[in-house]
C-alpha cells in the first residue's frame, strides 16, 4: 500500500487538472437570442378586440414573418442558439408568438408556441434527377476521345498555311 506523502503529489496533479477542465467552460460563448423576442409583460398590456395593428406594432414590434396564406396572421419567431463543436448551432429554446387580427384589424388571438409544439419533420437525402446528366465511366472515357489537343496551352493553335500559326499571309505574290 502507497503511503500519504507518495499519494499527495497525486492528489494536487488531480486537483490541478479538474481546475483547468473545470475553467474550459468559461471560454464557451454566451447564447444568442436570435428574431424578435416576445416579452410577456409586453403581452399583457395588449387587449384582445381593442388592440389595433398600430398598437401591437408599437408595443412587441414588427413581426418575423406574415402567414403565407392570411396578412391578418403575424408571426413572431424567437429561437436561443449557442456554438457547439466545430461552430454547428445548437438550439436551446424556441418560441413562437401567433397574433391574429379580425378583417377590420383588431387582435382577435394571441397564441404562444414553443419548441414542444413543433412537429418532427423527415429530411430526404435524395436529390432530384435530371436527364441528361448522368454518364457511365464508359460512356465519360469515349466522349473524352477527339477533345485532347495537346497545343491548347499554347495559345492559338489555328494554323496558316506555311505551317506558322496565325492568320495567312501573302508572300511573294
């Protein structure tokens, strides 16, 4: 069994290495807030079928985005991202505020939505096809036949009709 004094060397190396990795974490950078950040203080001076357009706009501010299909629908998207390895986004929170007006526009709806909401959605790693475009390895090395010209870097590889590149000229006539 070691004794005390050749495991206290051990102890301050230990102790040393777990404040080094334990500091790393300062060096991560802070998230970032990213759209337009709906606060809830600011909601609740809004009333539902007396708030206008101009008073939403004036208290949360523009919106992200309109409803594709309905102008009387405005989004606000808010999403809270960090750095992670190799500087890929990592999405710590995401929220959504829906506001809908009626047709004279007052607030008809307010309606907060956040990433637990959110429906999965599959990605297809396939790409569209398009004709014409694919050749076998066959197919590429007998087309490549007749295209080499080895005094293509040369410059202008028209020749005259003495041999000299160039256009013709007209000698002893």
């Amino acid at each position: 069994m070691p004794s005390l004094t050749a495991l206290r060397p051990a102890r301050k190396l230990l102790l040393a290495a777990c404040l080094v990795l334990s500091s790393c974490g300062w060096l991560e950078p802070p998230p970032q807030v990213r759209g337009n950040r709906v606060d809830a203080d600011a909601l609740s001076e809004l009333t539902l079928g007396t708030s206008t357009k101009a008073d939403v706009a004036a208290v949360i501010g523009s919106p992200t985005a309109h409803d594709t299909f309905d102008e009387n629908v405005w989004l606000y998207i808010s999403e809270v991202t960090q750095n992670r390895i190799a500087n890929t986004q990592a999405e710590l929170d995401q929220n959504v505020v829906v506001v809908q007006f009626d047709d004279k526009g007052v607030l008809k709806s307010i309606k907060k939505l956040s990433k637990s909401d959110a429906l999965p959605v599959t990605v297809i790693a396939r790409t569209t096809p398009s004709p014409g475009t694919e050749a076998s390895f066959l197919q590429q090395l007998m087309g490549n036949i007749g295209r080499f010209n080895p005094m293509a870097g040369l410059g202008n590889t028209t020749a005259g009709p003495n041999g000299s590149g160039g256009a013709p000229t007209n000698s002893g006539n």
